[in-house]
C-alpha cells in the first residue's frame, strides 16, 4: 500500500483504535470501546452504548488494511500500520 492510499483511509477514529491496539491488551471491540471512553470521557451515553459496536467495525476496517493483525487472541498493529500512524504524525 502506498503512501498517497494510506493518507486516504486515515481518519481520526482509524488512528484512535491503532493507538489504542497499541497500547495492548485489546481483544475486541469491547476492549476498544473502553479504552476510547476512558481516553475521551464524558461521552455522551448514546455514544458510549454504540462504541463497542463502531469499534468491533473499525477493528475489522483496520484489519482488512492490514494495520493490525491477532496475535496470541489480542489485535496487534503491524509494521504497515505503524507506517500509518507515522505518516499521520506527519501530516498533523
């Protein structure tokens, strides 16, 4: 994948599940979706009760990326997805 395809699929919420993956320990969107509340806190409780669903999403958007990967039952990012995040820091 190349830069220019990367830069395209990054977004905002793509970039908070890679650092939250990151971080390690997650195993699903569940896990994801506690990590987002506790980094962005107060959200709203609509929000919150639809989170663990739009993580399970972008946990499957970013794998189908190949931006992260499981690994021993937790999600891990991979070397591309690291480009990602690095082209990210770049861009903001």
């Amino acid at each position: 994948m190349d830069d220019a395809t990367i830069r395209r699929y990054l977004s905002a919420s793509r970039l908070t599940v890679l650092d939250i993956v990151d971080a390690g320990g997650a195993r699903n969107g569940d896990d994801v979706a506690s990590a987002w509340i506790h980094r962005r806190a107060p959200i709203a409780p609509t929000h919150a009760r639809r989170l663990p669903r739009v993580s399970g999403q972008l946990l499957w958007q970013l794998a189908n990326l190949q931006w992260i990967e499981r690994v021993d039952g937790e999600w891990a990012v991979t070397a591309l997805g690291r480009h990602a995040r690095g082209l990210a820091a770049v861009l903001s």
